[in-house]
C-alpha cells in the first residue's frame, strides 16, 4: 500500500508516536516538532530503553518513534528488537555521531528512516519525520 500524502491519522493509521530520549528538555523539542506535523496524534514519552520496549510492545501499531542514540544502552541491536517488535513504525535516530559509517549502519536497520547527528537543526527532524511518515529513507541530511 502506498505511502498517503495526508499525514493525519484516520482510521487505518497509527495513533500514537514514541519519544524517546533521556534529557526532558529534548523529549519537549521533539514533541513540539512532533506536533506540528501530527497535531492530532499521542505522543508517548520515555526516557530509557526498557521504557522503549515495552512501551512499543504495550500497542506494536505507533505511527512514529523518534529515539536517540544517545541514550544509555540504545545501540544497533536494541533498534533491531524495536523494529521486530512493531514492523510497520517508522524509527528516526536522533543524537548519532557524525560518522558515514554508524549512519549506514543504523539505516541497514529494517524500519529506521533517519539518522540525525546532535547538530540538527528542527527543520531537520521536522524533515526526517516527515519523510519517514511518508515511507521515504533519508541517507544523508
């Protein structure tokens, strides 16, 4: 099913988005962001990757997760178990180091669209989630 141009929810999307990040100042940057583009849409907030999972695994239909990289004992294979665990969520990775390398790496990962670097700016992620609604993958932004 192609990807639909309105990024609503209805019916047959996902009702809710993950935030996931361990500083609440950028957990409030994301959802203000967040928001803009979905303003009907939940955002669910958690700030350590136990959290993460069973958050996710509460409802596997979200219609986002944004997750930083950053925070403690998040790594290529945790994004690999959130991916299993809710197949058709998109993932954008925020706070990754700079390098070509991890970038590629955590795109290898089935449902990550993004990877943003700690020195992103908003429009980025506004960009990144969009794009990742939208079913498109960003290799470098």
């Amino acid at each position: 099913m192609p990807p639909s141009d309105n990024l609503e929810p209805n019916a047959t999307a996902f009702p809710s988005l993950i935030i996931a990040d361990d500083h609440a100042l950028v957990r409030r940057v994301v959802r203000a962001e967040a928001t803009q583009l979905l303003p009907q849409t939940v955002a669910l907030e958690v700030s350590d990757v136990r959290s993460l999972l069973r958050t996710a695994g509460a409802s596997p239909q979200h219609r986002l997760a944004v997750v930083s990289a950053a925070m403690a004992g998040c790594d290529t294979k945790l994004l690999q178990e959130l991916a299993a665990l809710c197949p058709m969520m998109p993932i954008v990775v925020i706070s990754c180091p700079a390098s070509p390398r991890v970038v590629d790496q955590l795109l290898r990962i089935s449902t990550v669209r993004a990877a943003l670097s700690k020195d992103a700016e908003a429009h980025q992620l506004r960009f990144a989630m969009e794009a990742a609604l939208r079913g498109r993958t960003l290799h470098h932004l």
